[in-house]
C-alpha cells in the first residue's frame, strides 16, 4: 500500500500546485488594480522570500557567491514577468490570462532552440501555429478586433517567462547550484526591486496594506503562502521523488486550471469561438510539449535544462 500512496501522493500535490497557479489570475483580478500593481508585488514577494530564507537559515547552508550572482540576474529577468503578467491581469479577464501565459511552453523551446542550435521538428512549428490561433480566437472570441492591451501584456510575460527558463538554464545549468537558494535569491531581488518602485509608482505599500478588508487579505496570504510558497517547496520535494517528464505533465494542466476557473468562479463570458480558442490552446501546448520532450530525450540530442521550480 505505501508503495502505491506515494506516486498517488506525489501526482495529488503537483495537481493542487498546478490548480493554485491556475487560481492566480482570479485572485489577482480581486486584489489588484493598475494603481496597485507594484505595491501587491513588493508585499508578496517580501512575505514569499522572508519566508523562504528563514527556510535557508534553518539548513545552515550558506549561499555561495555563484548561487548570488546568478539569483540576481534571474531575479531581475522574474520580476519582468512578474511586472507583465500582474498589469496584464488587472487588464483582461483571468480566463484569457490564465491561457495565454501557457503559450510559454511553446516559447521556451522556440528559444531555447535559438540559442543552443538545436533544431526542433517540424511538427513542432504546426503546434505552436495551431496555439496562436487558440489565442487569437480566444482573445477576439472570434470578432475581428485587436486584443486588450491585458492580452497583449500577458502575451509579452509569457515570453519574457521563455527568457527566465531559458537564462536559468544557460546560467546555472553547468554548475551545482542549490534550488532553493536560486529561488530565495530571485524572489528577494524581486521584492527589493518592488519595494523600491513602489515609493515612486502607484499606491504606497501602507496605502495598500489599509485597503485590506479580511476578505482580501484571505486572497492575498493565499496568493503568497499556497501560489509561492507552497508551490516551490512541493516541486522542489516531487522532482527527487518522480520524472522530470511527470512534474512538466502535471504541472503543464495550470491553463486546464484557470480555464475552469474563470469560467465557472469568476463567470468570465465565453463565446462559442473562445471555446474553440481554448481547445486549440490546450491541444497545440500539449502537443508541442510531447514533441520538444521526446526530441529532447532522444539518444542524438542534448539533453535540456533539468526540471527546475519556478515561482509564480
């Protein structure tokens, strides 16, 4: 029985990290707005990385000089996403939000294809093609118009999110770096650098901080301890205890997560053509992750970047 529980107990944890990314972009909705933005930032990341580094403290492992350097400039690159995907929730619906940030599975091989020289297959152009036209559709819901500028923001943080996985690869893909310390590190640059912006842009942190009725500040201790937190420390345990391969499976049903998510909670209003927008999505991302992970785990190919735990 132990021996069936704990792949079962792995899968279920990897599942509720998956449904409280997908969560997100509601959350967000409730909580932010573009006056906001930079102040919520600065609170969840300071919580997230206070957190994370008495976690740190308590291993008694020292942060090396490379593990700092690199956090930094990775941190610098998350809190860009960070900056797109927030200013983009509070401009568009949490359904499109959630969707069209998945469009990063697609990016991030494109890229990584780039830099490395590696040639992916040519199916894979008809995946990423058949997701664009998910979110072009999905963003119209089939009316021919130009996309909100949310959509278009959170377009530009799923790429900027291909640049993360990509650089922490190329950074910190040669060397021993510990996961966690990488991860304290960035969170921490975002929070410094969130802080700083949030005493020139947008609402001050007290200002924002008196605005919290129970209720929000319920969403908000969400979003940073089960939608960070939480979410690290689970990837960090389930990649030493199943495939690389599995943790991209599971994790890779967050838009599966916001979609149901903004349609039935938050009653996001979809058309016959979002609908179709949304299939389109879910199959092309799927299908390009199939094709990039066996081109991948080919015998002549090279291997990619290991699973590594990202913070949302």
């Amino acid at each position: 029985m132990p021996v069936l529980l704990s792949p079962f107990r792995v899968d279920l944890l990897l599942l509720l990290v998956a449904a409280s990314w997908g969560s997100t972009y509601l959350v967000g909705k409730e909580l932010v707005t573009p006056q906001s933005v930079v102040a919520l930032l600065a609170l969840r990341m300071l919580l997230a990385a206070g957190i994370l580094a008495a976690i740190v403290a308590g291993q008694r492992r020292r942060v090396t000089a490379s593990e700092l350097r690199v956090g930094v400039l990775l941190g610098v690159v998350l809190a860009a996403v960070f900056v797109f995907e927030t200013f983009g929730i509070a401009h568009t619906s949490a359904t499109n939000a959630g969707l069209i940030i998945s469009l990063t599975i697609v990016f991030t091989p494109l890229l990584d294809s780039a830099v490395s020289g590696r040639r992916l297959p040519g199916r894979f152009s008809a995946a990423a093609t058949i997701a664009i036209v998910g979110v072009a559709l999905l963003a119209s819901n089939g009316v021919f118009q130009a996309p909100s500028l949310g959509d278009v923001l959170i377009l530009i943080a799923a790429i900027i999110r291909a640049v993360h996985v990509t650089s922490m690869f190329v950074l910190s893909g040669t060397k021993p770096m510990d996961s966690l310390h990488l991860t304290t590190v960035q969170l921490a640059t975002c929070a410094m650098i969130f802080s700083v912006a949030s005493l020139f842009y947008g609402d001050s942190i007290p200002h924002f901080l008196g605005h919290l009725d129970p209720g929000r500040w319920a969403l908000f201790l969400y979003l940073v301890l089960a939608c960070t937190v939480f979410a690290f420390l689970v990837q960090t345990w389930a990649v030493r205890r199943t495939s690389p391969s599995r943790v991209s499976l599971l994790l890779g049903t967050e838009p599966i997560w916001a979609a149901v998510v903004g349609i039935t909670v938050a009653r996001d209003a979809v058309g016959l053509a979002g609908f179709l927008g949304i299939a389109l999505i879910l199959a092309g991302t799927a299908w390009g992750r199939s094709i990039e992970e066996r081109h991948r785990l080919a015998p002549s190919v090279r291997l990619a970047a290991p699973a590594t735990a990202s913070a949302r």
